[in-house]
C-alpha cells in the first residue's frame, strides 16, 4: 500500500492518485524498474514506455547526449513490441503500489488504435496516454502538432477507450498548444499532458558531425521549465480549467519549487523525467517538499492550489 502522504493525494480525471508525482515515459523503464531504486508507493503513478505494435530497437547511438540546459534525447521509440508487453513487461504491474499510465504510440491511425485497444483492456494500466509527436504516414502530418490531424486520431481512439481515461501528451513544437489542447479536449481528452519535448539540435564544433545520430532530438530539463510553465498557464486558463480536465505538468521538474510551479500554474499532477537520470530517487525530495510547502500555504489539500498563481503579492 502507499505510504500516507498528508494533503497531498490528487484526483486525476476519476484516478486517485496518492500524491501529484508522476514518472513520464520512457524514463523509468517499463513498469517497476525503477522500484530498485525507492518504494513505488511514493510516488502518485508510474508511465510505461511508449509502446508501437511491433517492436522497435530505436535510433544508433548516440541518442542520449548532454546539454548545459539539460538532456537531449533520440531514442527512437525503443520498446519491445505490444505483444511482449502485455505477455513478458505488464505481469510485473500486479500489485503495484501505485497507478501505472500505458503510453501509446505509432505511425498511423490504426497503429495508435491497436494498442490503445489492447491498453483499454488491461485491468493492470489506470488511464491510457497518448504520445501524440509520431508523423503520420498518410499525410506527413504530426498528430500532436496539427489540430485537424488531433481531431482525426481521437475520432478514432476515444470509441476503443471506454474503460479508463485517455490522456493526450501535447507537443510544444507548436504556434499555438492552446489550440491543440482544445482540439484534444474537444475530441475526448479527460487529461491532458503539457508537454513532451521540444525540437533541438547539437552539433560537435571540431569534427562537424551532428552529436545525435539522428540530429535531431527533443531537448528535456530545466532549460524548458520556465517555457513549461507558461505554457501549462496559458492551457490552464483557457481551456482545461473551465473544461474542467486536469494538467499533468512536464518539463524540467528537479526539486519541490519547480513541481510547485506548476501545481501554481494549473497542473493536477507533476511530471519527473529528465530528473531521474540525475538521481532516480528525486522524486521523494519532490514529495516530501511538496508536503511542506502545502502546509505552509496553509492548505489542507495540495489541489487547492492548483491555478493558484498571481493571487499572492511578490517579495520584497
């Protein structure tokens, strides 16, 4: 069972969540990995990998690099495949501490369709996210990055999702992520995940070579916090709050204060990636600051600061 956390249990589109940390995709293995690291009952959920149908090995190295801001990344969509998901990796999610989130991602329509079906299915996996930044063959188009390619996908997906809430993780690489977080909610999004990473590049200066094998990545860690949390405000504000469909934030989240920020900005919950690489036990700094700050606020409810921002007076 999950350890108590007081005030700071959250209720994410019908989930309950013991507290507002979530691990994101890709960075904390399949399922429980990450549990060699602390007790998963700390932290509110745990996302798989983002899962395709077939299996994938994903980009050559190298396809992690450094950065001053933080991490640039071109896996390439590495995972085993659905079918030896639900067989070999989902099995280890019976009896786990915490919710797990099934992210899901393809090329196409009926890739995305496959997945999210067997996904919705699965007694194991609370909530099934969509990893919406993988082209679609058909079109060249992004789903994540273009509303009508969005609307189109989750015309498809939202009928074979009826069991569990369907989470859309919105791309930053966008003129207008309010416009896309209206197009996931008005096509049935219950949550919505801002955001994955943005678009970047590095380049070696003494050999020319580009330092990604692919060279082109998705820059993640406290360099983007700041875009982040504007972005979560500006989605927040215009639609998810009056919609009523929660935020999960993402990007950059390092201690308590950064996972504050966005619960001020709108977030239900708080994402942890980049981090992880850092020290896999930050997320229970991150909780136990979390719980901290809620009582000096004077809450009784981590949720009753969520949007928060701009209603106290700044600092001398």
């Amino acid at each position: 069972m999950p350890l108590p956390t007081t005030g700071l249990a959250v209720n994410l589109a019908g989930i309950s969540l013991a507290n507002p940390v979530v691990l994101a995709a890709g960075t904390c293995g399949y399922v429980n990995e990450v549990a060699d690291a602390f007790p998963l009952g700390r932290v509110g959920a745990v996302t798989t990998k983002s899962i395709t149908v077939e299996p994938r090995d994903g980009n050559a190295p190298w396809r992690i690099i450094d950065s001053p801001a933080g991490m640039l990344n071109a896996i390439g969509l590495a995972n085993v495949g659905l079918d030896r998901f639900i067989a070999d990796k989902l099995p280890a999610a019976r009896g786990l501490p915490c919710k797990l989130i099934g992210s899901v991602a393809g090329h196409s329509v009926d890739e995305y369709l496959a997945v999210a079906s067997r996904f919705d299915g699965a007694g194991e996996i609370a909530a099934v996210e969509l990893n919406v930044s993988c082209p679609n063959t058909s079109d060249g188009l992004q789903f994540g990055e273009h509303p009508q390619a969005l609307r189109a996908l989750l015309a498809e997906i939202k009928p074979a999702v009826r069991s569990k809430p369907l989470i859309v993780k919105l791309s930053p690489n966008v003129g207008d992520i309010v416009a896309m977080a209206r197009a996931a909610v008005d096509g049935g999004a219950q949550a919505l995940v801002v955001s994955n990473t943005f678009s970047a590049m590095a380049i070696d200066v003494e050999t020319r070579a580009f330092r990604l094998s692919r060279g082109r990545g998705g820059l993640s860690g406290p360099g983007i916090h700041p875009i982040v949390v504007r972005m979560v405000h500006d989605v927040w504000r215009s639609v998810a709050k009056d919609e009523g469909v929660p935020i999960i934030g993402l990007g950059g989240v390092c201690n308590w204060r950064d996972a504050a920020e966005f619960i001020l900005a709108g977030a239900t919950a708080v994402g942890m990636g980049t981090a992880l690489f850092i020290d896999p036990r930050a997320p229970l700094a991150v909780v136990d600051g979390l719980e901290k700050w809620v009582a000096r606020q004077g809450c009784r409810s981590v949720s009753e600061l969520v949007g928060a921002a701009g209603s106290g007076k700044p600092r001398a």
